[in-house]
C-alpha cells in the first residue's frame, strides 16, 4: 500500500475505532456505519476519500482493520 493509502487507513482507524464523533459520525451498537455517510463527514471535515480509495485501503490491507457489510453499505474497524 503506498504512502497515501497508509495514511488514510490510519486516519480511518482512529474516526471508525476511537473518535468517531471528532468527525460527527454517529455508529451503531455493534460499530457499523454508512460508508456513504462516514465519506459525506470525512469530506466535510477537510479531507478527501473516494470509494475506490476506501475499496483499495481494504483489499491491499496485511491487517484486516476494516469490514464491509455484504451488500457493500455499511463499514466497521475490526
């Protein structure tokens, strides 16, 4: 994964594990959240992840820190 893509999944580790309300985001019991809208708040708090971003940041990760729901909607730190 390159340097861009590392930081991106260190960023979302920290909002999706530990601060998810530093961006306004809002997850459920089990820690699931729209992936449409953890975007909409990354994007609002400065920072720019694009879907395929994201979808590269999970298929090239050594560590799998992030799970997508099946229909592809929903996302979580692991």
């Amino acid at each position: 994964m390159n340097k861009r893509l590392t930081k991106i999944s260190k960023y979302l580790t920290f909002v999706l594990r530990h601060e998810p309300q530093s961006i306004g985001l809002q997850l459920d019991p089990e820690g699931w959240t729209p992936v449409a809208e953890l975007l909409q708040r990354v994007a609002a708090n400065g920072k720019t992840i694009t879907p395929e971003q994201l979808d590269e940041i999970i298929r090239e990760s050594d560590v799998q820190r992030f799970a997508l729901s099946d229909d592809r909607s929903r996302i979580r730190a692991v």
